[in-house]
C-alpha cells in the first residue's frame, strides 16, 4: 500500500518560500499544472522520433527520380513498411501492457518517484536506440528489443499524471481544465517533429539523441518540484469535490512537518474503504469504464495510425505534383497536432457546458469521418487545402481522444460509487488508456501492412475504427441525452411554478 505521506520534493526544502503560507493554492494548481504538462509532453516527444524517420529508414520513394534515399537495413527493403509496423508493435504492445500494471503499482506508491523512474528509463531507451546508427546496427532484434522495454518505461507516465492532476482538481470545469492540460500531448508530439526532423540531416541517430536528453532533464524538475497531493503541502480536498479549502491554519503551517505527522496519524483511522487502492475487476466493473475504454480503443487506433505514420505517408505522396523532403513532411505534419490542440480544448469546453462528455465524444467522431475522406481525396490538390484539411482532421480526431484520456477517465476515477477514494483514479486511469494502447498498437501495424495495397485501404480502415468507436458510446450518450431532456423539463416546470 502506498504510503500516507509521500516525501516532499527536495526543490522544496532548497527553497521553502515555495511553501504556505508564502505562496497560494492557485500557485500551487497552476504550479502542478505545468510540471506535469511538461512530463507528458516529452514523453510524447520522446516517442514521436520513430514516426520522423521512418522515411529514411524504410523503402525509398520510387517515383522521386532525385531521391538519394538509401533507407536503412532490415527497414529498406520489399517488406520494409512489414518491419517499421512491426516496431511500432513492439512498443505500444509493451507500453499496453505495461499500463494496466503501472496504473496498480502507482496507487501503491509515491507517485513523483514512479514518474521520475519511468521518464529517465525512457530517456535512456531513447538515446540507446539511435546508437543504433552510430555504432552501424542493422539487427532487427535490437530495435525490437529497445522498443520493447522502452514502452514499458513509458507506460508509467500517464497514469501518474493523470492521478496528480485529479488530486488537484475538482470535477468542477474539469473538462476544460483538462482539455487545456492534455493538449501536452499534441504539444509533445510538435516539439518532438520539430527537434527530430531539425536534427535528421546530421543523422537519424540525432533525432533519437535529443529527445532522450529532453525526457531526461524534465525527469530532474519533476523529481526536484512536483507535489503528488494537496494534503503534502497542507491543503485537503473538500469532500465535495468541487472546491479545495487550507485544512491548517497560518499559524500551524509555520511548523508544517509537525502538522504532517499529525495528519498521518489521523489518516490510518479513516475508513479503510476510503484508503485501500480498487481492485483491478472492481474497477471494470464502475459505470462507464467499459463503454469508454472499448471506444478509446478505436479512437486511439486511429489517432496513433496519424502519430506514427504521417510523415512517412507526407513523404510518399506528392502535394500538388511535389515530393516533399524528410524534414519538410515531418515539419508538416505536425499541423494534425496543432489541430488536436484546439480539439482537446473544444471537446473539453464543450462537454462542460452541456456537461455530456458521450455526447461530445460522438459528435467528433461522426464529424471526423467526412474529414478524413476530404484529407485523403484533396490533401493532394495543394499545401493550402493540405494543410487546411490536416488541421480539421486532427482538431476532430484527438477531441474525443484527449477529453477521454483525461476529463472522462478523472470523472470515472473518483465517482461517487466509490466513496471519494481518488487513490482508485490511477487504476481507472490505467484501465482506460491501457485498452485504448492496444488498439493503438494495431493501428500502426495494419497501417505498415495494409499500405502496400494503397493508402486508400489505409484511409477505410480508419474510417471503420471511427465508426465502432461512435458505437460504443450510443448508450451512454443516450443516457446523458435523456437527462438533459429531463433537467430541462424539471428547470421549465419550476420556472412555471414561480
């Protein structure tokens, strides 16, 4: 069982005037908000490297006569696209995995160390991988093999911030909190497209080299300054949910480690259905969690096919009559993520103000599946409706994508069926993003494989993971409808009534 009181980061004892009463619980939110923002977003820019070379990697592009591309041994040949879809297995299959039980060991345990651990295993993963290319490897096990545990370093990530950030927040605006935070994610994946395609002339192994170190160097601020909890720094969460309140006065915060104690001693005569982390079929079990993992498990497939396939396919398709470069298709295609940024902000927006997130969630879906058939059929024509119908694209599909990872995953985590007990959030976290990982591990193999018969199978395949992820939510979404419908009968007829 993880402890009651985790040990404060040490930035704060080198710098105590970060503690109450010198500084507010808004400092302190916004303060978590942007450690744990900058966590994900070099995780996710630390995995975005694969995606960036994969054009020079895999087969060359046959219909550009001034290519020198020469690709690189065993992903340049015949089966190329077999074997780059085969490492993107590798990876997301271990970091699927890896979530189901790093949400369990997370509720278990200081959450800053466990954070920490997993973003320095990935920052080494990553850099080891490009010494691939300086110390000439060309053995398909080795990168299988890097891949492979990396994803598992990399698992750890998600739940753990997750869990911070609900401990933090109150369900109250959530969407919209969240839908701002999560754009770390699109962010991540445009400074990790940027840095890796920059650095790609020098090399392929640089492109692997500078992420690592980044990951790495988060890994320190995090480790020096993140507060898991408000109860660490003297703030508790009031039980209903919606708004936090000092649990110490200024006098007594003066001698906070007495307090603490104090505290801890209270805490083990809590109720133990409060304290005890969910069981991993209990957690299954809570309402909602089923129908949305199923459907983050089609929108994930989705979302990842775009994450690890778009240069590539960027590269090997001509925009208006016109081979772009390696560095120039992976530069472009973070426009997808800029969209996503926007749509993890709107769906969250959204879903606060009508507060329905199945609603929400369906709704970009269903819209996305136009879009895609426009991208696919008129991306070609010029950069401009290129560039247009890329940001549509990915604002549609990562709205859903991000509003479940995040708001949809912390509403399910700490639901009043259990009791308040946010040490289940980790878990529930998990449980979602977890099966959501597994379609995203499908998703780039098909795509490696399915793409020899054209990208047009690879566009309907898409398009079919969007449909069945809109399936899953129809009950749900119909429940939110139907109470909408009755709170908007009640709010008439009181209105009558006075």
């Amino acid at each position: 069982m993880r402890s009651n009181t985790p040990s404060l980061a040490p930035g704060f004892t080198l710098f105590p005037s970060l503690k109450p009463p010198h500084t507010t619980l808004f400092f302190h939110q916004i303060f978590v908000l942007i450690l744990t923002f900058l966590a994900y977003a070099s995780f996710h820019a630390s995995r975005k490297p694969p995606s960036i070379v994969k054009s020079v990697l895999g087969p060359t592009v046959q219909t550009d006569s001034t290519s020198n591309d020469t690709g690189w041994a065993p992903f340049n040949g015949p089966e190329g696209t077999h074997r780059l879809g085969e490492l993107d297995l590798a990876f997301l299959t271990s970091y699927a995995i890896g979530m189901y039980f790093a949400g369990h060991v997370g509720d278990r345990i200081d959450l800053r160390l466990f954070l920490v651990f997993g973003m320095m295993g990935s920052g080494i993963l990553t850099i080891i991988f490009g010494f691939g290319y300086w110390f000439d490897v060309h053995l398909l096990g080795y990168f299988i093999g890097v891949q492979v545990i990396c994803g598992v370093f990399q698992s750890i990530g998600w739940p753990c911030v997750v869990s911070v950030v609900g401990n933090w927040f109150g369900k109250e605006k959530r969407g919209l909190i969240m839908g701002v935070w999560t754009s770390h994610t699109s962010v991540g994946n445009i400074i990790g497209s940027v840095v890796a395609s920059g650095v790609l002339e020098f090399g392929w192994g640089w492109s692997f080299l500078v992420p690592g170190i980044l990951i790495i160097v988060v890994g320190i601020l995090v480790f020096c300054f993140l507060v898991v909890s408000p109860d660490d720094l003297g703030f508790e969460m009031m039980s209903s949910g919606k708004e936090i309140e000092m649990s110490v006065g200024e006098e007594n915060v003066a001698n906070l480690e007495k307090v603490e104690s104090e505290e801890a001693g209270l805490l083990e005569n809590k109720d133990s259905d409060s304290l005890a982390a969910i069981g991993f079929l209990e957690a299954w079990r809570l309402p909602g969690v089923a129908p949305f993992s199923f459907c983050l498990f089609f929108s994930k497939l989705v979302a990842y096919t775009f994450l690890y396939w778009l240069p590539f396919y960027i590269r090997h398709t001509a925009v208006a009559g016109v081979h772009l470069s390696h560095k120039t298709a992976g530069i472009l295609s973070t426009i997808f993520d800029i969209g996503g940024v926007l749509g993890g902000v709107l769906a969250g927006f959204i879903s606060d103000v009508i507060d329905a997130r199945a609603v929400t969630s369906v709704t970009f879906l269903l819209l996305s599946i136009p879009a895609l058939i426009l991208y696919r059929i008129y991306g070609s024509v010029s950069m401009v409706t290129n560039i247009g119908l890329m940001f549509l694209s990915g604002l549609l599909v990562n709205g859903p994508y991000s509003l479940i990872t995040t708001a949809v995953a912390a509403d399910l985590g700490t639901q009043d069926l259990i009791k308040g007990n946010s040490r289940a959030l980790a878990t529930v976290t998990a449980i979602i993003d977890g099966t959501g990982s597994v379609g995203a591990a499908l998703g780039p193999l098909l795509a490696g494989y399915i793409s020899t018969r054209g990208w047009n199978s690879v566009f309907l395949m898409l398009i079919f993971a969007i449909f069945f992820a809109s399936i899953f939510l129809v009950r749900v979404a119909k429940t939110e409808i139907g109470r909408m419908v009755s709170e908007g009968k009640e709010l008439g007829s009181s209105v009558t009534a006075s």
